[in-house]
C-alpha cells in the first residue's frame, strides 16, 4: 500500500531527459537583432483580434523590410489568451528566453495593467492599443504608451459631433458596462454631457458579457430619450444594438456606439440591424490621407479584400510607432526610443499626433462614423463614413498621471 | 530506500528546473505543482472530484495581495491567507461533502462561480476586471533567482508535509474511503469528516500556492478565481496521473509547457490540448507518469513493486 | 411600472424557458448516464451556428430551427458511441477531462470552420419586428419564442410521461440498475438520452441565435448556468429543472429592474440559498 514517492528514481531522470528535450525549442537570441513581441489574443473571448492584430503589426514591419537602423528585427507573438496570467507569463517568458525589448499588445484592462508591471520591472518598452486609460493615467511609468485616444476626448468628440448631427436632440440613456473601464467613460460623459445642452436621463449599468438586453431597452423606452448611448464594447455593445433594433428603437432614433471598433463590430450585425448608428472609433479604414491608403491596400491584398478595422490598424499603428522611435533616436535601447517619442510630432496614417511626455498618451484623432442604409451600400464593406474627427485633449487637471517617474 | 532516491531526484530537478525553462514559467510551474499534488490528496487518494479549486487559489491570492499592499510584511501574509482559504474551505466542504459524485462536482463548480462574481462585483476590494495590481515583492526575494529559491523551498515544504500526511494513518483512511465508502463507514470511520478533512487540506495547501503566486507577476488577475482555472487544476493533475504521489508534477510541468509551446505554433492551440486530454482518458488513464513508467518497464523490466500499485489503480478505475 | 414589470416577466421568460431547455437537456444526461455533460454548453454554441448556416444556405429560417438541432443529435451520437461509452464504468474526474477535452475540440473547430468573429442570424421578416400589445411594444420574436419553447416542454413532459421510452429514461434515472435487469439495451438507452439532452441543448442555441447572436464562446457562457439550473432543480429533477430554468430567467429579469449590475449575481445568490435552506435542490430527492 505504501505509495512510493515516485515509482522509481530512473523514471525520475527520464521526466529530466524529457524535459531537455521540450526545452530545445526554445531558441536563443541573438544580440545583433531587435527583439519585438507581439502580445495579442489569438485564443479566449476576443480570439478575433489575435490574428488581424498580428496581420497589421507584420504590413509595418514588410514596409521596412524587417530590418531597422542596419539590425534585424525579430519579432516573435504570443497568445494572451485574454486571461492576465498567462499574458504576463509569456510576456516575461518571451523576455527571458527571446531578448524581447519591445511590446505591442492590444485589448483588456486587465492584460494591459499585468503586462504594463512586466515591463516597468523588466525596463522593456510597451506600446498598448485600448480598452483601459489608466496606461497614461494611474498606472503609468516611463515605459509604456498608450495609442487609442484618451477616453475624455473621445467622449468629448462623441457627444459634440451627435449633438451637431441632431441639433434638437436633448435626453440621452446611457447603457454602461460595469467595470472601472466604463464607469470612467460614463464619469466624462456626465460631466461633458451639459457642455452639448444634452441631459443625461438614466443610466444602467450591466455587466460585462451579459447579452440580453431587453429588460434595459425597456427601461430606456419608458424614458423616452432622443439616444441611446451606449459606453459597452464587442458583442455586449452589438447584442445591445441588435436588440434595440428588435424593439424598433433604431432607426427611428440613433444610438451612440461611443467606443467602438468599428469595422468589427459593424460587420456583424445586419444591415437593417445598423442603421442610424453613431460610432466613435479610434480608426475606420476610409480615413482620408495617403498613408492610410497605402495601409488598407496592403492589408486587403493580404486579406482578400477585406479591408481592415481596429484590430489590424492597431497592429499596424502599434508597430510603426516602435519602428519610429527606434527611426528617431537612432538606437534600439528602450530607454533611448522612449525618449525619442517624448514631445514627438508627426503625421501618420490616422492623421496628426502628438505624443505627450508627461503621461505618455497619444494624442491624436479620434473619428465619428455614421452608419448607411443598405441602399446606400456600394459593397458590403462599405457600411458607414467618416462624420467628423476631434482631438480635443483631454484636461491637464483631470488626467490622473501626475508623475511618470524617471527610468 | 526509494523514496529517498526520488526526493534526491526532485532536489535534482529544482537545481535543473531553472536551466530547462524560462525562470517565470518554471517558478510557476512549483506553484502549480503545489496545487496539483494537494488536488491529487483529495482526487486520487480519497477519490473526491472538486471543480472548484481554484476558489480557493484565487481568495487566497486576494487575501494576500491585499496584505502585502496594507503593508503586513510576507511572512505574516502567506500564513493568514493559508489559514484563511482553510477557514473558508471547512465552510464551503461542510456544504459540499454531504453529496457525492455528480452533484459534489455541481456544488464545487457552482460556489466558485459564485466566488467569482463576488470578487468581480467588490472592485474597490478585488479590483474586480482589472485583477488586482500593484502588489510587490520584498527586496529580499525581488530578483528572479531569489524568488525562485523562495518558491522552491515553499514547494519542498509543502511536498514534504503532503509526503507526511498522505503516508501517515490519515492518508491510509483516505484510500479506504475511496475504495469502499460504506465499508470505511462500518469499520467505525465518520466519512463525511474524513472528507471535510481531505477536501480542507487539498485547499488549504491550494491556498498556500495561491498566496506565492500573487508575487510572481505583483498582481492578482481575476482569471485565477475563474472556474476554468479549476479545469486547468483538474487537467493538470490527471494529466500527470493521480496513479503516484509526484505524478501530478509531471502534470502541471507537461501542462504548461505544452500549452507555450503550442500556443506559439498554432493559434487554435486549444484544439491539441484538446486531442491531447482525450486521447490520455481514451488510452492512458494513468497520465503521463504511468505512461513513462510503462515505457521504462519495456526497456528494463526490473520494478516488481509497481505491478503491486498497478493493481490498486485499476481497483480504483473499475 | 407596472408595464415595466409586465415585461421584465416577459423577459425573464423568455430566457428563463431557454435556460430550461439547455437544463432539461443536462438534467438528462446527468441522471440517466451520470456524467458530467461539460460539452454541453458547446452542443448549444454548434446548434446556434449550424442553424446559422443552413439559414443562409437555404434561406428557410424554419427549416434551419428544424434541421440544426437533428445535426447537433447527430454529433451528439458521435460523442456518446466513440467517447462517453468507454467511460460509464470510469471516474468522473475522467468522463469530466473527456468531455471538457471535447469541449475545447469543438469550440476551437467552430473557431476554425466560422472564424473567431461573431455573426447575426436575422428571424424571419414575419417574425422580426415589435408588435404593439396595447401597454407595451415588444419585439414578436421574444413572444414565439416564449410560446414555441413553451410547447417543446409540453412535448417533452408528454414524451416523458406518456410513452414507453419515457418511462425507460425516467426509470433509468430513478434506479438505472433496475433498467439493466428489466432486460432493456442500455447502450441505446444511453445513446438515445444522450441525442435527447444534445437535441435540447442545439435547439436552445439555435433558438437563442436572433437574440444573443453567435459567438464561439457562447457555449462556455451558458455552461456555468446549466449547472446552476440542475443545481437548483435538483439532481436528476426532470419538472425541477424546467421551473428552475424559469425561476431564474425571471429573477434575473427581476433583478434588472432594481439592481441591474447584480443581474449575473443573483443566479448564484439563488444557488446559494438553495444550498443553504434546501440542500437537495428544490425538487430533489437523493
């Protein structure tokens, strides 16, 4: 009956022996090559990301040729599976057994805070997409970025370009995803809200994931508000939007995808389902400048025509932010790249930006899209266009980085 | 004499562990193995399947990130989030052991979902979504190669008090249950307590892991309460095979790897895993251990005392 | 308020019938075959998307509510004859790897078949839209969905209570030992019951589609929830499961109104009190 406490001793070498084997595969950097991860969900609830992401990043890395400043870039990707912990252990796994310096990666508040304490500690450069403000706010320190805009200008450009759109409108509802995320958003909604003469008439919070929402929209009605304005994202904002259709709240009145994606989110719901949507993105791809055409050319011949939408222009915006600091500072030390982009101001292909050195936030356009009618449609990509962009900054006073600390 | 050849062999394997894997992965590794052989207390030697570990790993995680972050120095924060996750689990087990089989597997699945969304709703506690974050680690095992020593000296104490128990008279009423409830329960045994008490101590030494993990990457992501995270603790262990008492180390050291290293290869990764887990309950309900024992035995057919335990397993899988 | 409640009921309805659905269908499967069904949230998701694409193939959205499910039936066969037969005399700990391990292959071959993105399945123009009902507008579809879900329970009680098979599978539950020495083929018992419980689960999905959309994931959404439902209901409780399917669609709809960041909450505060003051479920009997 006595258990041994392993069969025997040789069967513990051969779990050795296995071992080595299983670690050979992990190869060994080179120190004349820059190493760059690309930490993006290719499995989990936002799976979808993954790949395009990774797609977008690759289209900024062909356009150099893989090579930046004479060295060759490396660029190795792991999933984040959407789940922090095996996000932050694969980021430092990629660190310790690749030479990663830099890291894009995308999606969740979550992920983001784990991998941004990685980096601090690893003193590694992470350039993040969205989806949490407390990368240039709260939690920031010198070696993280933040691309997407600020969440009080796009909030800011949301309620100023649909009040320019519906002069009479008055009331809005307001669904909101319930975590720190969302409440910060419907935070700046409340106070810009009277800014635009528009009076916030209920909010609901729901949780995040939750896909039923009549019981909310029937809430909303008995309010009879002029929009909706929904501050929730990915298939919760698109199952809302689906069934406020259902109950004909759309098209008769519009509703306000206030941070969308965009192109994804769109082409999954219906056409008769979309109609007299506002959506504030952080990118749609008929953004009008050269560079952008360039990027969606290269991105539909890789994708069979399908042009790209948040997920590969983040990619694409992360990639080329990296590569141009390295450009910039002549170097592929993180601390020297960082540098460089402090105070750096230029054009790319979402338009102007700036990138502040105090808090390390992306300041740069964020777009306002209508949605078409389906007899509008030229093809079925062809879903919505570019209203208005803004890039208000958000308020020195209210961001919550008050030091960046020193590297 | 054997056992002690083993014990060398696993001292062995901690020096060489950190050669073999990066240095997060391995020290996560130890953590897990923790988890692991503790669930195997409870899954192999008393034979009770609980889909809700990782309640226990994720409370307890909290409960000492939040220690840390209050100030309270480590050594006070393991010891009270263990005690804590073994306060809890003799709450939850005094609801749970009352049933067997198929509706203990609901009850444990069920309250950690229900822990879950607790600690998704109490942000201002939890940091809900976001996870919990900031927690740092003391100077004295700030680097890398300390933590690991750390973490591996946490790992041999708590094989070593595991060892005890499950080859002390407890671990043998353990095996008794499991193999004939109703006889243990006639011999004069009070099952359900032995129960309580398995359950109890394959989660407070959960809990103990969790309380580590909070220091490898300074945070508490919400993943680690999710109850996925006890299919993870649930695959691991039968992975490496409940059969032997360091099998589920294999476990979570295949587990792990394979899933980096799969998850490089190909995006639908999961899908192998997948294939993986089916084809060892299909083919080798052992685990790996046993498969790697029986391979050894074709080689050198030498070991007559496994036959011995061979037999136990199969009492225990018919 | 008062239309306001009246149609939170009609809301908790709706789902609360869905989730009886998916928890009959578990209740099934875990009180004839006992075992842990943990690819049953994943026979939903494959429901929802078979239906989607016979829908667009076809064009029939009725023909695809029909056919979908039967395939899910179908896959359902493949499952219980080349896996779960092996394991009826193994542990649960590795009928649970297994079927979670089938789980995981289906949702990543819905990822490789579908892509990762999430698709809209329209109801059909006769059914979309919102009907007045004089206090209050509410989309048509929600309501053919409460009445057809409605009259597959009655059916499914029916089946249960009326026919032969019926009362094999509820004997099966009841005492499965005595289904063996009746003389009665277990292996197609075993089979059947388990195309029953995936026939449930396919058709939830499917039905669930034009409200929820489709999603890989879906499946290991609803998962947790059907647990919950046969936790609740009790172990095995075929009638407990459908009205506590019911109970918690409504409370959750309840929950809405008054406290709407707790709508996820409630169904554990639900299970909790259960667990507390009636620990063999509402309608338990072992």
């Amino acid at each position: 009956m006595n258990k041994s406490f392993f069969s025997s001793m040789k069967l513990k070498i051969t779990g050795i022996v296995f071992g080595t084997l299983f670690s050979i595969s992990s190869s060994i950097s080179l120190s004349d090559t820059v190493n760059i991860l690309g930490l993006f969900p290719f499995s989990g609830p936002y799976a979808d990301s993954g790949k395009l992401t990774d797609q977008g990043a690759r289209i900024a890395l062909e356009e150099v040729n893989y090579t930046i400043n004479g060295k060759k870039i490396k660029y190795v990707t792991r999933d984040s599976e959407t789940k922090a912990g095996p996000a932050a252990r694969r980021a430092q796994e990629a660190i310790d057994t690749e030479g990663v310096k830099f890291i894009i990666g995308p999606w969740s508040s979550g992920v983001a805070l784990a991998v941004t304490e990685v980096a601090k500690k690893n003193k590694v450069m992470y350039y993040f997409s969205g989806g949490t403000e407390d990368i240039s706010g709260k939690k920031c320190h010198k070696y993280a970025f933040m691309w997407a805009a600020n969440a009080w200008t796009a909030m800011d450009a949301d309620l100023k370009i649909f009040k320019k759109a519906n002069p009479n409108a008055k009331k809005i509802y307001l669904f909101v995803v319930d975590y720190a995320f969302g409440w910060t958003l419907q935070k700046y909604v409340e106070s810009l809200a009277p800014k635009y003469g528009l009076e916030v008439v209920g909010v609901d919070r729901h949780p995040l994931g939750h896909r039923e929402y009549s019981t909310f929209i029937t809430k909303a009605m008995s309010k009879n508000p002029d929009a909706v304005y929904m501050i929730n994202f990915g298939l919760d904002a698109i199952s809302a939007v689906r069934q406020l259709n259902n109950f004909g709240f759309t098209p008769k009145k519009p509703v306000i995808m206030s941070w969308s994606s965009g192109f994804e989110e769109l082409i999954q719901l219906d056409p008769a389902a979309r109609e007299n949507l506002i959506v504030g993105s952080n990118y749609y791809y008929t953004i009008d400048n050269p560079e952008n055409k360039k990027f969606v050319e290269a991105y539909k011949k890789k994708f069979k025509g399908v042009p790209p939408g948040y997920a590969g222009a983040a990619g694409y915006g992360l990639m080329k932010m990296t590569l141009l600091g390295m450009q910039k500072s002549g170097s592929t030390e993180p601390q020297k790249v960082i540098t460089a982009l402090e105070e750096h101001k230029g054009k790319n292909f979402v338009g102007d930006f700036e990138i502040r050195g105090r808090n390390h936030q992306t300041v740069r356009p964020f777009f306002v899209l209508q949605t078409k009618k389906k007899n509008e449609m030229k093809n079925q990509y062809d879903m919505a266009e570019v209203v208005d962009v803004s890039s208000t900054e958000q308020p020195k006073n209210i961001n919550m980085c008050k030091d960046i600390g020193s590297f | 004499m054997k056992n002690k050849y083993s014990f060398i062999a696993l001292i062995i394997f901690l020096f060489v562990g950190p050669f073999l894997f990066p240095n997060a992965t391995i020290t996560e590794m130890l953590i897990f193995g923790i988890v692991a052989i503790s669930t195997n207390i409870m899954l192999g030697y008393t034979g009770m399947l609980s889909f809700g570990q990782a309640l226990f790993f994720g409370t307890s995680a909290y409960i000492s990130g939040l220690m840390l972050l209050g100030g309270f120095p480590l050594f006070l924060a393991i010891p009270i989030a263990t005690l804590g996750s073994f306060v809890i689990s003799l709450f939850i087990g005094y609801f749970c052991v009352k049933r067997e089989g198929l509706y203990f597997i609901c009850l444990t699945f069920a309250f950690n979902q229900m822990f879950y969304f607790i600690a998704y709703v109490w942000t201002e506690v939890t940091g809900g979504e976001d996870g919990l974050v900031g927690v740092e680690r003391p100077a004295y095992i700030d680097t890398q190669l300390t933590f690991y020593i750390f973490t591996a000296v946490m790992f041999l104490f708590a094989v070593i008090a595991l060892y005890k128990i499950v080859t002390s008279p407890l671990g043998l009423i353990f095996k008794l249950i499991r193999e004939n409830a109703s006889r243990a329960e006639a011999i004069g045994y009070n099952v359900r307590f032995y129960k309580l008490i398995s359950f109890s101590i394959a989660s407070t030494f959960t809990g103990l892991a969790g309380s580590l993990y909070v220091l490898i990457h300074s945070m508490v992501p919400i993943d680690q309460i999710h109850w996925l995270k006890s299919g993870d603790i649930i695959f691991m262990t039968l992975f490496g095979g409940v059969g032997s008492f360091l099998g589920p180390l294999i476990g979570v050291v295949g587990y792990i790897w394979l899933s980096d290293t799969f998850s490089i290869i190909w995006a639908r990764w999961p899908l192998i895993m997948g294939v993986i887990f089916a084809i060892v309950v299909l083919y080798f309900r052992g685990g790996v251990s046993e498969l790697l024992e029986n391979l050894f035995k074709k080689y050198k057919s030498i070991s007559r005392k496994t036959e011995h335990e061979q037999d136990i397993k199969n009492t225990k899988l018919n | 308020m008062t239309f306001l409640i009246i149609s939170q009921i009609l809301n908790g309805l709706g789902l609360g019938m869905l989730y009886a659905l998916v928890g009959v269908g578990l209740t099934l499967i875990l009180g004839v075959l006992n075992i842990p069904n943990f690819a049953h949230g994943v026979l939903y998701a494959l429901g929802a998307y078979l239906a989607f694409t016979i829908a667009n193939v076809t064009g029939s959205f009725y023909f695809a509510m029909f056919l979908s499910p039967l395939l899910v039936v179908l896959v359902g066969f493949i499952l219980e004859s080349q896996g779960v037969r092996r394991l009826y005399h193994a542990h649960h700990d590795y009928q649970l790897l297994f079927l979670f391990a089938c789980a995981l292959i289906i949702q990543e071959i819905i990822i490789i078949i579908w892509g990762p993105i999430g698709f809209s399945l329209l109801a059909p123009p006769s059914l979309s839209g919102a009907v007045d009902l004089g206090f209050l507008i509410y989309p048509k579809y929600r309501l053919v969905l409460i009445c057809f879900a409605f009259f597959m329970i009655v059916c499914l009680y029916l089946f249960l209570t009326k026919t032969n098979l019926g009362a094999i599978l509820r004997a099966g539950i009841e005492n499965r030992d005595m289904v063996k020495v009746l003389g009665i083929n277990v292996n197609v018992v075993f089979l059947y019951t388990f195309g029953l419980g995936a026939y449930l689960a396919g058709l939830a999905g499917a039905l669930s589609a034009p409200i929820m959309g489709l999603t890989p994931s879906m499946g290991l959404d609803i998962l947790p929830i059907c647990f919950v439902v046969v936790v609740v209901a009790g172990l095995g409780s075929i009638p407990g499961a459908i009205i506590a399917g019911i109970l918690i669609g409504l409370s959750q709809g309840a929950a809405t109104i008054w406290f709407p960041e707790a709508t996820n909450v409630v169904i554990y505060v639900m299970m909790g009190l259960t667990i507390i003051f009636r620990p063999q479920g509402l309608f338990g009997v072992r």
